[in-house]
C-alpha cells in the first residue's frame, strides 16, 4: 500500500470516488446533478405561506400536502431529483391498514408539539458517497395503522415540563409488526441511476404492503403557462418515459412488470376548498386509487405529471422483496441485466473510498458513527428555490410596489433569488438554510468533498444572497435575524487545509474576503451603533441562553451589551486578519487592510474589560467570568450574572500567529503596529504584549481577549464537572444554576435563568430547542479548537486541573483529546453495550435492527448524553466525523513515536474545530495530476 512518505500508516492512493470528484471539478462531468435534492417537508415552510398572518404551519398542513401542489419545492420519502428539481423520484407506502398513502413524513407542528415541532417517523441515512454513487436509507413502516391522531392529541395535552410522547411509546412496533425498508440507489453514469428497494418483515407473521415508487414534475406550469408542459407517459408494458423541455427525455423502467398509475401533480381543489376541480386527475389521486379503492382517479390514458409503479406484495415473516428500477437518459436494450453487477461495484466504492477518509485506528463501533454522520451530511442535501422579488410581489407586501403594501416577512430581501443545492440543518425540521449552522457543515463535509464545502460558504456571499448592506441572510423565518459570525473562521480552516494538501486557492480565498468585507462593515455599522467596540446582536444562534428574548426590545428599556455578541466580532477580527495576512503574501495592498483588523480587535478586546475596576463592562473580576451588561435608560448598568456559554465564548477569540515572520516580510505593517503601541498603550494591556517581551512556544505570539490570568479563571469553570463539564461534552449553561437559579425581577415578574439539562420550559424562539444546559456540538468543536490553539502558545509546560478540584493535571492539547472523548461518548457504545444517545429507549439500545443506526440529533442531555431537538440534525452534529478523525490520526501519529518537530510539521492548528486531517491521510481533498502545490502552513502544533 502507498504511503505518503514512507512515514505515515495512510495511503492516499486515488479511489473510484476520488476520480469521480475530480473529474465533476476539472472536467464538469455532472456525477452531482442527481442527489437527495427532496425536502423531507415542504408543507408548512415559509416559501409555501401566503396567508394573511404569517403561520406558515396552519397555512399549508400536512394533511393538505397529499392533495395540494407545492410552489416552491418537493418533499418526499427516501426520494432524489435533479439539481433543479424540475424531476422527482420518491416512495409511497400503504400497509393496508393506514388512512393515508405515505407519502412524506408526519410530524408535529410548533403548536402541537409540547417542545415543538417535532418529526415522529424513524428514518435513518445509512450511506453515501460525496457524488451519491452510492446511497442507502433506511426507513421504519408499521404494519398497525399509523397512529396519527394519538400522537397529535397525547403530545397536545402534556405540558413543557415533560418528556415528549414519541412514535416508539404508541405501541405500533411492539412484537415487531414493522417493516425495514431499505431505499438504495447506484449510478452506472451521471444520468443512470439503478433503484433498489427491499422490504423485510420483521415481524412474526406473513405481512402485506404496496409499494408506489414515484416519479413526478415539480409544479412549474402554475407560473410558467406559456412554456411547454412537461410529460410523462407509459412505454411497453414497464416503463415511463418523461420529457421535460429543459431537463430532456429520461425513462424509468420497473421490473416485475407492476401496475402503472398515472394523474397530474396538481392541486385537489374540490378536496381542499370545494371548488371543481379543472381536471379529474390531481395530487392524491394514488391515495384514491389504492387506499380508498377509487379506480376513476388515475388516468385511464397513462400519462400525466406524476406516475408511479403499483407493487402489492406479501412478505413472508422475516423474510424480504425486492423491487428494482432503473431511471436514466440512455435506457439499454435489457435494464435488469447488468444491474446487480453496478450496485456491487458502487458498493465496492463507496467501502473504498470511506476506508480512505477514514483513520484506520478507529474502533469499529468510532468508524460506523464516522461514516454514518458523513452519510448524514451528504443525505442533507436539499434544492432550495426562492424568489423573493416574486413571492413579494404575490403577497403584496414588494417595497418598491408603492401604494398600500401589507407588512410581511423579509420584505427588505426582495433582491434574493436562491436556486441551488444547500446543506440543511435538518430537512424535516429545519428544511431551510441556516446561515451559521452552514458554516460548521462546510468543516464536516470538507473531509469528503472540498469543493462542496467551498461552494457553500461562498453561496451566502454571493450578490443573489447576501444583501446589499453586506448581511449575510440568517434563515428564511427572518433572513435579517442576527448569527453569528462564522463564515471567515470556516473560509479560512478550509483554505489552511487545502493549502497543505497541495492546492492553494486563492481565488476562494480573496472571492470570500470581498464577500466578508461587506459582511464584516454591516457589523461594525449595524451592531455596534455608538462605536464603543460593544456588539449588541440580538439573536445570535443561543435562542434562550439569556435572561430575556434577545431578538426583542428589552422590557427595561436601554440596551444589552452581549459578552457573546462582542467575542464573536473579536473572533471575526482574528479571522480577517488572518486572511488579509495570507492575502497580503502575494499583494501588498492588504497590508493596510489586515492592520484594520489588528486595530479593530484590540479596541474590541480592551472594551470588554478596560484598565481599572469598573462595573459597567463585562468582565467580573471577582467571579473571573464575562457576562452580558444591562445598560438601563438611566445610565446605570449592571452585569446579567449568568454563566452561560455567553462567558465562555470570549476565550473562544484566541488565534496564534508567527509575528516576528510577519512582521519581517510586511514591514508596513509593522510600522503601523508600533504606531498604535506608542498612541495607545493601554489598550494592550490584556493581551500578551506584541512588542516581543513576551513569546510562547516557539517564539508563537498569541492574540486573544484572555490573558492568562482570565483563561486561567474560565477554564477552571469550564472543566468544573459541577458547572459546564458533562461526562459528553461541555453544557451549554452551568449545573450550578440547578440549585442556584438566576432572577431578575422587574414590576413584580421574574426573569429566570435555571440549569434544564434536557427540553426548554418556556415557549421562546418556539420552545424547539434549548441553550440552557444541553450540550450543543458547534461550540464545543470551537472551544476544542480554542485549546489547541492556545497549546500551540502555551505548550506542555502549561497545565491546568482536569476536571477541576481532581488533582489531575493536563496540558491543554491534553484537555481538548478529554473533550472530544466524552463527546464521541455521546453516540458510541459503553461498557454495558448502551449507546447514551438513545437513552432509556430500549428498542434502540438492543434490538439488533435498530442498535448500529445512528440518529445525529440537534443538542444532547447535559448529564446523561440522550439526543434531544431535531433528530437529523447531522449538519453541525456531523462535526463528530472531524472529532474522531482528528485524535485517532493523533494517536496515529504518536504511535510512531515522531520527535515533537516532526510531528508538529503533520498536525496543523488550523485543521481543528473540533478537526484536524494529516496531508497524507486525504485523498477525498488531494489534487489530481498537474495540479500545483505550495509549502506546508507555517503555523503547527
């Protein structure tokens, strides 16, 4: 096996993936135009609401989705498409027993949720490789009747203090009357793509089903009359030709010679509002059809917008079926003949390219949540299509209309058109973008898929994106909401990565600095409006970490000077220097630019806590903790003394930079750095001095809001097991609120602030989800980050308690491997077998059929690890692949025992947010032949 230099255990020969990434990047062979580009949900998402009120969830229900056409996207079980989703394929379900075809996934609106909105299927991304040549689902069906109306009405009666009533607690899998049905897909080419689906019945007892796998036109003609109607119609006795004017022709052959249905993807007007409808095949028409017995609602003509293929199958008692399809431009002579040839050749692949990616020191247990979170990523995949310009004008609500305009959302966003493949937070849950949550996608998916990775970050910056005022768009319930700055600290980990992988692009780099530069002045100008270097953000991704709404005007009046809001903007400053740095190697004119950054971060740093003893900033000096500061009409101000993550982010602004090298080959940028020491000395005073006194490890300068007497006090929070240090990860609220609670009292009305280590109790930004305690992935990848940075300055000799009080003592490279291992505890098996994601629900723990699926949820229990929120959402979770990835190829390394020089020449700093990759160990990143190369970062462990 070839190794990179005869040193490393990692091959990093070319696999059949690898030649398949690289030839969509440097030959435009589109292996990316089919993928898992559905919704999991349309149906009640903002793009579809046109009512007067705003309620997207009352607007369009789920029980309308089956008979009303979507405008602006599609939803569908296991299903894929196009990259302009002008063709869908999805699968429908009917055990015989249920109301309704399934057809998409139930679950809870805001309202009806005691937590809200809350998906109540079990599906799992088993597999995929980054250009979908390979792909598996896997879905859970009850052969009872889904209890639709049981789990509406019991979850509607329990209040927030209690747990919430799941799919498993009705009762429908017990004896295990289910079926496993396990949706696979295998490309032969680009655009021929082999379907395989297989039902095993688990249970005890021969079983029936229908299988309706769908092919259907996203609704373009509602708004597009004048363009040619798409068309799909029967062929032979198997097959479905579908003809679209901008997608071409394609066929879809079924084996088995199945039933073929067909009917329009249009609205059931007469169903949904008792209006005629203008033809009698609609959207439902297959539940018609095959639920309700009703022959006369598919197309006797057999064709129409959307087809499917009917299977009515037995399935013996634990045995399976399996059904096979096949979707391609170019249909050969006999579909079926080489068929299971390509499926196990795309497998071999898919094994190949993951034994590849992934360090091969990982347990067998660590390489399965490794690969399941990475398939998690790329099944996350989802079409977005908005055109705010359009969908104003249709709300009356378009600035520029004059005259009466209705106040409606995002009305300031009318420049935004957004048609493209986006990773998604969640597509039941969140199937909309996220504007920070992308960011860490970028950090996980860059381990399989540079430049898909890159394209996301770049998508948010862009002119049909990012406003004009430089705000980067939050998410489509309000794009003007505030997240946090992270898109610069993403440009930057990816940039540093590549470049050590031999690819250097600087045009990324500079195209996001442009990009960034308007986003970093809409800061400076909107969130720091009397330009005392304080950040008031509002929102800022926490939902309810603080003591009141912070997206609302405070109920005392005056303003909130966030410890988070301003952390996040020195962290920016680092971030952009950083960039202007490396800019300014191969054009001098950055030199300026990235001594701004350098300016602006230590105004920044000396605001949160000035010389002297004041009680208006945000450092407490005598607890050694930041909190946000209540300034009130008054002029008086006061500290909202909760410790929260809000106080932990500050040590999160920490970067180390080689500045005797900088300041050598930038000699202006010397000149205006020693200016700025001699007009304004004080401000330097917490940080570690830049003139030279001062140097850590190899001669490193460090540039952080904490000085060593500060990091010292907040670690010593942090690595308390009684305040932020759970056995998985780091809380997002101290513990000692549980006993201590924290009360702010205004006209008689308490704001409390206590320790839930689980579900929030209180309905604000939706009650969804809850920054008071649980454990939350994102920031505990960049509080890991932070160490490793700081022992690239600090070294071995530092140490610290971990945990504190215990007497065991580590550096903090040390503390970062600790943090990591109890986070990847979360989802891998104990000594009992127990994995503690799933906590006390047995059926995940021990059934063989469910223990090894892996369920990637949105935060986690504080103290005892169970998933919690949105139950897919592998986007920022998935930053767990990197975790594990970078202390095994750690392990690696010190396994061959390297001299600390060597090593710190194969692990970069950079490559850490909750991440690191070895240059040898990546192919899946690695330039192909003739690409050039550039010397390793000069910044290492």
């Amino acid at each position: 096996m070839a190794t990179g230099s005869g040193s490393t255990p990692f091959s990093y020969t070319e696999t059949a993936e690898q030649r398949r990434l690289n030839d969509t990047r440097e030959n435009g062979i589109p292996w990316k135009k089919w993928g898992p580009y559905l919704s999991e949900r349309q149906w009640g998402t903002v793009r579809e609401d046109y009512s007067d009120d705003g309620n997207a969830w009352s607007y369009f229900t789920h029980d309308q989705s089956r008979s009303r056409a979507y405008l602006w996207g599609e939803d569908g079980l296991a299903g894929i498409s196009d990259d302009k989703q002008f063709l869908c394929f999805a699968l429908g379900l009917w055990n015989g027993r249920d109301p309704i075809l399934k057809e998409r996934l139930f679950g809870l609106t805001n309202s009806e949720g005691n937590h809200g909105e809350d998906v109540k299927e079990y599906y799992f991304y088993v597999d995929s490789t980054p250009t979908h040549s390979y792909m598996k689902y896997l879905y859970k069906y009850p052969q009872r009747a889904f209890p639709y109306k049981q789990l509406v009405e019991t979850n509607g009666q329990r209040s927030r203090e209690e747990m919430e009533y799941e799919l498993i607690d009705t009762g429908v899998f017990d004896d295990d009357r289910y079926f496993d049905v396990f949706v696979e897909y295998a490309k032969a080419d680009p655009e021929d793509l082999l379907i395989r689906i297989t039902v095993h019945n688990r249970g005890p007892e021969a079983a029936p089903i229908h299988l309706l796998p769908t092919v259907w036109f996203r609704n373009t003609w509602m708004w597009q009359s004048n363009s040619a109607m798409p068309q799909l119609r029967q062929v032979g006795s198997g097959s479905i030709v579908a003809k679209h004017e901008e997608l071409g022709e394609s066929v879809l052959d079924c084996d088995g010679s199945p039933e073929l249905l067909f009917t329009a993807n249009d609205s059931n007007t007469l169903r949904l509002w008792g209006q005629p409808n203008e033809s009698p095949y609609v959207k439902d028409a297959f539940h018609e059809y095959v639920v309700n017995g009703n022959s006369n609602a598919v197309n006797p003509a057999r064709e129409g917008t959307k087809a499917a293929a009917h299977y009515s199958l037995e399935v013996p008692a634990g045995g399976n079926v399996t059904i096979r399809l096949r979707l391609g431009d170019k249909p050969p002579s006999d579909p079926f003949k080489d068929f299971e040839d390509v499926f196990a050749a795309r497998v071999v692949d898919a094994d190949e390219f993951y034994d590849r990616v992934t360090p091969q020191n990982l347990s067998a247990d660590e390489k399965r949540v490794h690969r399941q979170a990475l398939a998690g990523m790329l099944w996350s995949k989802q079409y977005y299509y908005f055109d705010l310009d359009r969908w104003l004008t249709e709300h009356h609500a378009h600035p520029l209309m004059g005259g009466n305009v209705r106040k409606t959302r995002n009305a300031e966003w009318f420049h935004m058109l957004n048609s493209d493949i986006i990773s998604m937070p969640d597509k039941w849950e969140y199937p909309w973008y996220a504007a920070w949550d992308l960011a860490f996608h970028a950090i996980a998916l860059s381990l399989v898929d540079f430049d898909f990775a890159k394209e996301q970050l770049l998508l948010m910056l862009r002119t049909l994106y990012a406003h004009p005022n430089g705000q980067i768009p939050a998410y489509e319930w309000n794009f003007s909401d505030v997240n946090p700055p992270v898109h610069a600290w993403a440009t930057i980990f990816l940039f540093n990565i590549e470049k050590q992988l031999g690819r250097s692009d600087m045009r990324f780099l500079e195209k996001s600095f442009q990009g960034l530069l308007l986003n970093f002045n809409w800061w400076v100008n909107r969130k720091d409006p009397e330009g005392k270097n304080v950040f008031a953000g509002g929102f800022l991704g926490l939902d309810n970490i603080g003591v009141f709404d912070r997206s609302a005007p405070l109920p005392t009046g005056g303003s909130l000077d966030q410890a988070d809001g301003t952390a996040w903007m020195a962290f920016y400053c680092q971030n952009m220097l950083e960039i202007a740095l490396t800019l300014a190697e191969y054009d001098s004119m950055y030199e300026d630019v990235a001594f701004r950054f350098l300016e602006h971060f230590l105004w920044i740093t000396y605001a949160m806590d000035r010389i002297g003893t004041h009680h208006d900033e945000m450092w407490d000096s005598g607890d050694g903790f930041f909190y946000d500061l209540l300034r009130l009409p008054n002029g008086d101000a006061t500290r909202l003394k909760v410790r929260s993550m809000v106080g932990l982010l500050p040590l999160c602004a920490a970067s180390v930079f080689d500045a005797e090298g900088i300041l050598q080959r930038l000699p202006k940028l010397a000149e205006l750095l020693q200016v700025f020491r001699n007009r304004h000395p004080e401000a330097l005073r917490h940080i570690a001095p830049l003139d030279g006194s001062f140097k850590g490890y190899a001669n490193r300068r460090l540039l952080s809001v904490c000085n060593k007497d500060k990091m010292e006090k907040i670690l010593s929070y942090l690595l308390d097991e009684n305040e932020f240090l759970s056995e998985y990860g780091i809380r997002s609220l101290s513990r000692y609120h549980l006993d201590h609670p924290f009360s702010f009292w205004l006209s008689g009305h308490e704001y409390k602030v206590q320790y839930l280590p689980a579900e929030s109790n209180n309905g604000m930004f939706g009650g969804n989800s809850n920054w008071r305690g649980p454990i939350w992935m994102p920031v505990n990848g960049l509080i890991i980050r932070t160490l490793l940075n700081l022992y690239q300055f600090y070294g071995d000799e530092f140490t610290v308690e971990c945990p504190t009080g215990s007497g065991n003592r580590m550096n903090l490279f040390e503390v970062a491997k600790e943090i990591g291992r109890r986070l990847s505890n979360i989802f891998l098996r104990d000594k009992d077998g127990k994995r503690p994601v799933y906590g006390g629900a047995s059926k995940f723990q021990d059934d063989p059929y469910w223990k090894d699926y892996i369920l990637f949820y949105e935060y986690f229990h504080g103290d005892n690890g169970a998933g919690l929120g949105a139950s897919h959402q592998t986007g920022w979770t998935g930053l767990i692949a990197r975790t594990l990835d970078l202390f095994a190829r750690v392990d690696a390394q010190n396994a061959l025992q390297l001299p600390k020089a060597e090593l710190g020449q194969r692990l970069t700093a950079d490559q850490v947010a909750g991440t690191s990759v070895l240059s040898e160990a990546k192919a899946a990143s690695a330039p192909s032949k003739g690409s050039g190369s550039s010397a390793a970062p000069e910044k290492v462990v």
